[in-house]
C-alpha cells in the first residue's frame, strides 16, 4: 500500500502550505516574492520547500523570462489546474459550509 496510488494522491494535501500555493497560483503566474507576499504568513525556506516539491510532482511549471534583470514566475501546469479546478475546490466548498464545526 505505500506506493499506491491513493497514497500519492493524499501526500499531496500532507504539507501545509501545498494547497495554498496551489490556489495561489489558480488565477495567473506569480514572481515568488509575489507569491509569499500573496500567501503571507509563509516563510521563505516553507517556500522554497512547497515549490521544489510541487516543481517534482509536475503540478507547477518554472518559467525563466530572457530579459534583464532575470525574471522568474510559478504557474500551474495542466496537471495542477486539474487538481485545483477538481478536489480542492472540493475541499474549498466543503471547508466553507462545514469550516465553523472545524473550529468549534
């Protein structure tokens, strides 16, 4: 069971700042000095961590801009708009209409 697919799908949801990052970056391409400040609360080695590990999933693309000074920005790849768009925003409605009895 530790290499099963289920086990992969809910690793994604292990790490705190992963999802958050994830809907961050729902509405367009962030700099990642954009993105914390967008997140806040997060810091900058957090964020260093979630990118690498969201960057070797394949859920977030790193795109290097030619230009000067160098510009970096995070977007979603295909894959991540597909779990953002499907069981996070799941989640996402879930947590609003049952968010009180979480916290209560």
């Amino acid at each position: 069971m530790a290499d099963c697919r289920l086990r992969a799908g809910t690793d994604l949801f292990a790490h705190r700042w992963d999802p958050v990052l994830l809907a961050a970056l729902r509405p367009a391409p962030l700099r990642r000095v954009d993105l914390r400040g967008y997140v806040g609360g997060i810091s900058d080695k957090a964020l260093t961590e979630s990118l690498r590990r969201l960057l070797d999933r394949g859920l977030v693309e790193r795109h290097r801009h030619a230009e000067a000074p160098p510009r970096v920005t995070y977007r979603l790849s295909a894959l991540g708009v597909t779990l953002v768009d499907g069981p996070l925003r799941a989640l996402g409605d879930w947590v609003l209409e049952h968010g009180d009895a979480l916290l209560g």
